[in-house]
C-alpha cells in the first residue's frame, strides 16, 4: 500500500495550484510550510489525514 497522496495546493499567495506529495500513514493533522512552486513564497499547509486519505487541508499565506 503507498502511503503518498498527491495532492492540489492552492497558492494563498498567487492564486495558482501546485501539487505536492504528502505522507497519509498516521491519522492526524500536520502543519508543514511549502514554498509556492510558481511564486516561491511559503505557505503553511495543515493536512488532516484519516485512514490513509487526506481529510481536509488549510492553506495560509506563512
Ligand atoms: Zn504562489
């Protein structure tokens, strides 16, 4: 089983969509900081995964 969900980001910045590769083994909610892949400025990513799906994502501008 592959613990890696793609997933689409969007950027609080720019407005643009990236995808990024996120871990789901372990119910929860982790706060990471990615950079924006268009504009390259951070935004913090908090993912909430359930049952090795991703539940729900909060995107804010870091
Ligand atoms: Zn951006």
């Amino acid at each position: 089983m592959e613990w890696l969900e793609e997933i689409l980001i969007q950027c609080p910045q720019c407005g643009e969509e990236f995808a990024i590769q996120i871990e789901t083994a372990g119910d929860g909610t982790v706060a990471m900081i990615e950079d924006c892949a268009v504009c390259c400025r951070p935004a913090t990513l908090r993912i909430t995964t359930e049952g090795g799906e991703v539940t729900a994502v909060d995107v804010e501008a870091a």
